[in-house]
C-alpha cells in the first residue's frame, strides 16, 4: 500500500501545473513578464533579496520543474520552469516548514 503523502503530492502538482497554465492564460504579456525571466536570475534574486534556497522540486510529465525555495526565517517562493529554461513566480508566503519525512529520504 502505498502511503497517503505520495497521492496528495502528485495531486498536489497536478494542481499546481493546472494554475500554473491558467495563470498564464489569464495575465497580461506585460504583467507575464514581470513575473518571469531565466531560471538562473530568479534563482539568484531569490538568494540575494530573500536568502531563499531550493528546498523541494519535482517535475511534471511535460518537463516543467516546479520548485519552492525557503529561507530559515520561513519564506518561501514557488517557481517552475520551463524545459526552455524560462521560469515563473507561482506563489510565495511565509512559515515554511519542511516535513520530517522529507528529511528522513524517504521516496514519495
């Protein structure tokens, strides 16, 4: 049997790609681009500004990379990128917290 985590985390990313397509849809090509640039300069405003680092990742049958980065202090942004290398802010917050069964390596 396989546990709970690994179906609410594929669903979770089934949903995440669904909004992300969605959200593409929806905004303005200029408001698009004010959100989105290569993946390396958003990685480094993310570690600059915010202190943030990569924390999770996972990949969506069509190649997109989903990725949330994570400060200490609980910041954390959404990101996913594009097989292009083209990547987009998704969300941010704050009170991250990463789930001991992550920590552990335990596969999902």
């Amino acid at each position: 049997m396989k546990p709970v985590v690994t179906h609410i985390s594929k669903l979770n990313l089934l949903i995440i790609a669904a909004l992300f397509v969605v959200s593409l849809l929806v905004n303005s090509s200029a408001s698009a681009q004010a959100n989105c640039g290569e993946r390396k300069a958003i990685a480094n405003i993310l570690g600059d500004r915010y202190a943030e680092k990569p924390v999770a990742t996972g990949m969506t049958q069509g190649g997109v990379v989903v990725e949330v980065f994570a400060a200490r202090d609980g910041s954390w942004t959404m990101i996913v990128t594009m097989p292009s290398g083209y990547a987009c802010f998704m969300a941010a917050g704050d009170n991250w917290e990463n789930l001991s069964v992550f920590a552990q390596g335990t596969k999902i």
